[in-house]
C-alpha cells in the first residue's frame, strides 16, 4: 500500500504505472532544461530585487504596511465613487427611457 495514494487504493494497477511515468517524466524534464530553469529562475530573481515594494522593510508593525493600506484605500474609494456614478447614470437613464415608453420603474 502506499501512503501517498491512500485515496487511490482500490484504484487500478495501472495508475501506480501511470503515476510513475508522469514521475520520471518530469525528472527528465527538470534534467534537460535545468540551464533553463536556472537562467529563468535567476532572471527572476533579479526582477524581484528590482521592484519597488509597499512596505518598508526598516519599520516593524502596522508602520511597515503604510503604503499598501494608503493604496488600497485609494482604490477602494475610487471603485466606490465609480459604483455610485454608473448606479446614478444607470437610474436616470432608467427612468428617462421608462419616462419615454411609458413604462418606467415608477408606472407599475
């Protein structure tokens, strides 16, 4: 029985095999492309070190994350005021066309 494939115990024999296919297939994936893996992974790196995180990483605490909720903020207001602006136009444009077609939300 094996512990990994408890799930799969009543499972056909053929699932072991094709289990153990998929195995050595990415194994020798990884070893043929591991340049690549290491020159991808490497340009990755490098990215990251570049980029302009929002937190400080000097301040400890809620300080660290100032900029992160400062943004956030900001997005959540402006997704706010953008909620409320196509809830107003769809209203009025509703009730002008409702108004037109006799068959606006308030003639029910």
């Amino acid at each position: 029985m094996h512990p990994v494939l408890l799930p799969l115990a009543d499972a056909p024999p053929f699932l072991d095999i094709l289990l153990g296919l998929v195995l050595i297939a990415a194994i020798a994936l990884i070893i043929v492309y591991r340049q690549v893996i290491k020159r991808f992974t490497g340009e990755v790196r490098t990215e990251l070190l570049k980029a302009s995180w929002p937190w400080d990483p000097k301040e400890h605490g809620f300080k660290r994350y100032k900029e992160l909720v400062d943004s956030t903020m900001v997005v959540v207001v402006a997704m706010l005021l953008l909620a409320g602006y196509i809830s107003l136009c769809d209203f009025c444009l509703t009730t002008i066309v409702g108004a037109l077609t006799h068959n606006g939300t308030f003639n029910r």
